[in-house]
C-alpha cells in the first residue's frame, strides 16, 4: 500500500466546503459560504461575450494583460492617491488565495514566524507551514480588533512578516488609521513584510473610508496588498485577483506565481478592464449596496434572540447565539443546518486556542427574498 508523509497532516476539508455541502444535502439557506446569489452586472457579461468572440482566448502575459494593470493603476490612484507602476508593481493573479500564496511562498523560508490575528481566515497558516514557517497567533481582542501590545510581544529577531485583513474575514471588523500608525511604527527600520488581505476594500459601511496599506508610503514599500475581482464585480467563480508591491517584493512574487497557475483566463481579464474604465460606479457605489443589505439583515433579525453588532464591513455578519443555545458553534452550526434549514460558519474553527464565546457568521451577500426567508426560521429560534 502507497505511504504518504502528509506535508499538512492536521488539516481536513475547509469548513466553508463542509457547511455548503451540508446547505446542499439538507437543502438549507446557505449563508455560509460568502458568494452573492446574484449574478455579475449584465453589462460586465456582454463584455466577457465580445472579448471571448473577439479571439482573446490565447494565454495573455504572465503579470496580466497591460490594459487591466493600467485600469487597476488608475483605480488606486483615485481612491488611495497611490502612484503604482503597472508594469513593475501590479500582477493578476488566479484569485486572492493563489496571490497570498505566492507572496507566502516568495518570501518565507524554513524558522520564519508570521504574526497572523486570530480568528484568522483559514489559508493563511496552511501557505506559511508549507514554506516552513511558523504561524505565530495573536488574538483580536472582544471587538475583534487588534491589540498592539500583544503585536509588539509576540515579535521577535524572527518574525519575517505579518499579515493583516481589512475589512476582516470573519469578523466584519476594520482597521483603522490609528492601526497603521501602529503597524508602521512597529515595521520601520525592520526587515518584516506585510501581507496586507484587502479583498472587501469596497465593502466599508457607515460612510468611512477603507485603511489601505496604500495610504502609507513607507508601510507600501514592504508590503503585499491583495485585492480580489471576484467580491466586487459578484463573481466568485471567475477567480480573479492581483498583488500590488514594489518592484523588487514584485519580482520575487513573480518567479513563484509563473509556476504556480501561470497566468489567468484572458477574456476574463479583457472584459473587467474595460468595465472598470466605462462603469467606475460599481466599486465607488458598493460600499452603499452591501451597507443596504446588511441594514436590511439586521432589521429582520432585531426580534429575534441572536444579539448583533453590526458589521463593519464585508458582507459577513456575526451573531451571538448564547440565549438560543448551549452548543458549541460547531454543533450549533450544524444544527442550525440540519434542522433549521439554515446554513452559517462557526467561529472557533479559525481560532488555534478554545475560545469561550458563542457565535456564528451569516453571509448577506443574498438576494433580499434570501435574506427575509432565512431571517424569518432565524426569528423564531
């Protein structure tokens, strides 16, 4: 019988597979997963129909296609009055994961310690264990922010980078510019990356703008900052990406990245810049249309007995559910699938201690009939 020495021997199938395929199998509201069930802008899909009839279906340059990295230059020049070389500074990637892979990848080496905030979203550790690092958890205190104090202890001669997530993936929570004064004290004059995961930067509520890494000059000039096609354009399934970094972080990231996908689907690419250059309104209006849906979610959920702060940003929200029930999340969750008919993810499994506290997180990235339905079984609890 073939033996297999497991390079990642603790690890399973991720929980946000195990609670959509459990949404499938009993046929439960999935607000699991974080995938709209709305489709992509009609305008963007004729132009993925025109640039697929148009002959751009040969692979397109390894960093991606010049016209994109131009849009995506543009796009951060506006929002975040950042200059970036779309040539030296910009690559598309095959999705957020593979980008925050190959940063991992390109710049961990066996005994490096990456700072990582728990509850950490679940691809972090498996890339840094792969390149012999070690993940080294620090806690987000009861607000699910950071505490620079505990930042500050767990760095040492061997901490190589640390990576941060605004808006953050589970919690909703974001930073703030007092953050990255904090962040960037701590950085200069040391030799640690940030890996900086920006894939809900259009997903910030209430009106505030999104902290980008891109904001600082000195905090860019070590840093990864991923941003994801596939959240903003409600396009999960097309997995698309890109890393901004400077040229020589860039360089690197780039002999890892050619031999990981390559490059990516090029109709795809085509298409998305040309709509970000006519339709600039979609990213500039998101922040208004997820904030609508999460109002709406909350408003559903005010009589019922799951306690709410509401999101910051993404479009995750969590809920405590310690007046419902005395379950573990995991057992909650589960329950709540099976029975109840609707699908959430449990906290604790992005956690590397116990933790104490009783919450799951819904997706209201939902059409707003799928948002009333599953709040109506929720109320009821």
């Amino acid at each position: 019988m073939l033996k297999i020495a497991s390079k990642l021997p603790h690890l399973g199938t991720t929980i946000f597979t195990v609670m959509s395929q459990m949404a499938s199998e009993y046929k439960a509201i999935n607000l699991s997963q974080g995938y709209p069930d709305f489709d992509v802008p009609e305008p963007l899909l004729a132009l993925m129909t025109k640039y697929l009839n148009a002959g751009m279906n040969q692979y397109p340059p390894m960093t991606g296609v010049p016209y994109l990295r131009q849009q995506i230059a543009v796009k951060v020049e506006n929002l975040y009055d950042c200059k970036v070389d779309s040539e030296t500074e910009i690559t598309v990637t095959s999705g957020a994961t593979e980008a925050l892979f190959v940063a991992i990848q390109a710049t961990i080496q066996a005994d490096d310690d990456v700072i990582v905030f728990d509850p950490v979203y679940d691809s972090y550790e498996p890339a840094i264990q792969l390149a012999g690092g070690r993940a080294i958890h620090v806690p987000l205190d009861d607000q699910f922010n950071i505490n620079w104090d505990l930042v500050r202890a767990a760095m040492t001669s061997r901490t190589r980078m640390i990576i941060v997530n605004s808006p953050h993936n589970p919690s909703g929570s974001t930073l703030k510019s007092d953050d990255l004064d904090q962040l960037q004290a701590l950085t200069e004059d040391t030799n640690i990356i940030v890996l900086s995961d920006e894939v809900y930067e259009h997903m910030v509520f209430n009106g505030l703008p999104h902290e980008s890494i891109l904001t600082r000059p000195k905090l860019k000039q070590r840093a990864f900052v991923v941003s994801s096609f596939g959240k903003t354009y409600h396009a999960t399934g097309w997995k698309v990406a890109y890393c901004i970094a400077p040229e020589a972080l860039s360089k690197e990231f780039r002999k890892v990245h050619q031999y990981v996908t390559f490059t990516t689907h090029t109709p795809t690419q085509w298409a998305l810049a040309e709509y970000m250059e006519s339709h600039p309104e979609h990213y500039l209006e998101l922040p208004q249309f997820y904030q609508a849906k999460r109002d709406l979610f909350l408003e559903e959920m005010k009589d019922s007995r799951f306690k709410l702060s509401p999101s910051q940003g993404t479009y995750f929200q969590l809920a405590d559910y310690g007046e419902i029930s005395d379950k573990s999340d995991v057992e909650f969750a589960n329950w709540l699938t099976q029975e109840m008919g609707v699908a959430a993810i449990p906290i604790s499994v992005f956690y590397e201690k116990p933790v104490s506290g009783r919450h799951v997180r819904f997706c209201f990235a939902k059409d707003d009939s799928t948002i009333k339905a599953a709040c109506k079984i929720l109320r009821e609890l």
